[in-house]
C-alpha cells in the first residue's frame, strides 16, 4: 500500500479542491437564482433560459461547477468512488471559511460542531482509505450493464421521475421535498457517470477515449453526463427560487454522498470480498461517511438558517429585484428627523 500512497493522497486532494470551487460555485448560482425571474410556464421555459444564460454571476457559478468537474474526474479515475465522494462534504467546510471572509458572517456553533465533524470524518476515511485493483473502461462498462447495474440505474431514476411527479401534484413544502430529492438524483449520477469518462481518459488517453477505440463508450457517457446534469441542474435552480434553505441543502447534499457510495458499493462492487478491503477497513469506512453525512447535514442546516434569517432582511420579490428593507429603513428614519428638526 505505501508505494501507492501518493496517488490516493492526490486523489484525495482532486477531490478537496473540486468540491470547494463546487460549493464556492453553488453559492454564487443560488444567489443569482434568486434574482432572476422565476423558472417555469408562467415565465416560458424559452426565456427562462434566457435569463439564466444572460446573468453573469448564473453563468460564472455555472462555470465554477464546470470546471469543479475535471478535478473530479481526476480524483474518480485514480481512487474509487467509495473513497473519493463521501469527501464531498468538504466543500461546505471551504464554504463556511468563504462566508465569514467574503461575506463577513459570523461562524456560529454549528459551523464550528459541522467543521469538527468534517475534519474527524475526512480523517477517518482516510484512515481507511485504500487503492483497489485498477478496472478497466470495458470493466466499467460490463458493471453498468450487468443486472445489479440495470436496476441501480432503474430504482433510482423511477424515483426521480416519481418525485418530481409527486412535487408537481403537492403542496408548497412538500411540493419542495419532493422537488429536491429529484434534482438530487439526477445531479448525483453525474457523478457516476463521470467517473466512467474518466476511466477511459485514464486507459486509452484523450485522444483515444474521444476520438480512438473508445470514442462510442467515452461519448455514450459524456451524453449521460450532460443530461442528468442539465436536468438536475435545472431543478435545483427551480428550488433554490422557492426558498427555504433548510430543507433544500441537507437532503440535496446528503444525496451526493450517498447515491454515489451505493453505486460503488452494488455496481462497481468496491467492497466485494477479494477488492483488498478487509473487515475492518469497511468498517471504518462506513463510520467516516456516517461522521461526513453529519458534518453534511449540520452545515447545511446551519448554511440554510442564514439564507432564511438574510431573507427577512432583504426579502426578494417576484420579479427578482431586491428590497433593501434596511436602506429604506435608514433613510426614512433621516427624513423624519430632517422634518423634526425643520419644525423646530
């Protein structure tokens, strides 16, 4: 394992720095959303793109996002999927640090309990962290379309579709639940997905996994990649203009991690007996992405408190332009005693 050991820390560090520009990139995106009218048929879906696409800190978010996604793809192809995404919930962590510094917003305890929770958990799994035997794109291939494979991707795709369905048809907040369990679906297989392309990066090269012997598998997943992304992606943004932080940040970020990990457990099989993995590094694995799923939900809930307390501050009203309640405040306040001081 030692002669292996600074490729699994590079993997590692890919996987750090993709879900910090990620989270960096999500927030910008958020905050963009909400000032954009609303997506869906009252705006027209046609110039809802529009004003997504002619917003500047949208499209600079989105390329946050994008660029997020080749570290990523490094990270995928040197490490398995079991290792490198439960590390995701580092992002929030760079998050908090960007916010206090950037935004200059107080850390608050369950920022710091979220942070301690996400150093512990990265540890941890690194603790356990080991290389398993390299698999091949063909491999990876033969695990997407084997049976266990067929019904990872059936399962869970049928619940996207059934949950959006079901957000369609309810009430506003579960309507929201709903909403995001889809989008969380979808924008969580991209990560499978990339991790096929990356494989065949890896093994044949970029020349020959586009445009060589492996251009009809690398392109099949590219094409799977942009449209789980693009629909996810779609959704989130829908969810993010309903509000609500709370609820909408630890169910979409949990689903990162967790989805992803499934899918490394039942299709690429990564703990199957005779990987490399023994009893108790499983084990420890498994405490690591318990500790990172709550570093997850802490900093989310923490993350989306803010978002909800920042609204009754400055409330954003349908057509997105921002109501600064306090500079409105300030000058009437002025005005009135302007007018005391005139009449005295």
């Amino acid at each position: 394992m030692a002669e292996f050991e600074p490729i699994l820390i590079l993997a590692i560090f890919l996987q750090l720095v993709s879900t910090s520009i990620n989270y960096i990139g999500m927030t910008i995106q958020k905050k963009a959303a909400t000032k954009i009218p609303k997506i869906g048929p009252d705006t027209g879906y046609r110039k809802s793109l529009k004003n997504l696409i002619i917003n500047k800190a949208w499209v600079f978010g989105l390329g946050l996002n994008a660029s997020s996604t080749f570290f990523a793809a490094g990270a995928f192809a040197l490490a398995s999927i079991t290792i490198i995404q439960p590390l995701y919930g580092f992002g929030l962590i760079v998050l908090v640090i960007f916010i206090r510094f950037y935004l200059k917003e107080k850390i608050n305890r369950l920022d710091i309990f979220g942070v301690l929770f996400g150093v512990i958990g990265i540890i941890v799994i690194g603790i356990s962290a080991r290389l398993l035997p390299v698999v091949s794109y063909t491999d990876v291939l033969d695990m997407f379309l084997h049976f266990r494979g067929i019904i990872f991707f059936a399962v869970f795709l049928s619940i996207a579709l059934i949950s959006y369905i079901v957000s369609e048809k309810t009430k506003k907040t579960t309507s929201l639940v709903f909403l995001v369990i889809s989008s969380a679906i979808w924008t969580s297989t991209q990560n499978i997905f990339n991790k096929a392309v990356a494989t065949a990066v890896r093994d044949a090269g970029f020349r020959g996994a586009f445009f060589g012997e492996a251009w009809l598998y690398t392109w099949s997943f590219v094409l799977l990649f942009l449209f789980v992304s693009i629909i996810g992606i779609i959704m989130l943004n829908i969810a993010y203009q309903q509000g609500h932080g709370v609820i909408i940040l630890p169910i979409w970020t949990a689903m990162q991690v967790i989805i992803p990990v499934l899918s490394g457990i039942i299709v690429f099989r990564e703990w199957q007996p005779g990987t490399g993995y023994e009893g108790w590094e499983i084990a420890v694995q498994s405490v690591g992405i318990i500790i990172m799923l709550a570093s997850i939900v802490v900093l989310s809930i923490s993350n989306g408190r803010k978002e909800e307390f920042s609204k009754t501050l400055s409330p954003v009203i349908d057509n997105g332009e921002s109501t600064k309640v306090l500079e409105l405040n300030s000058k009437e306040d002025t005005s009135i005693q302007t007018e005391l001081n005139n009449n005295n």
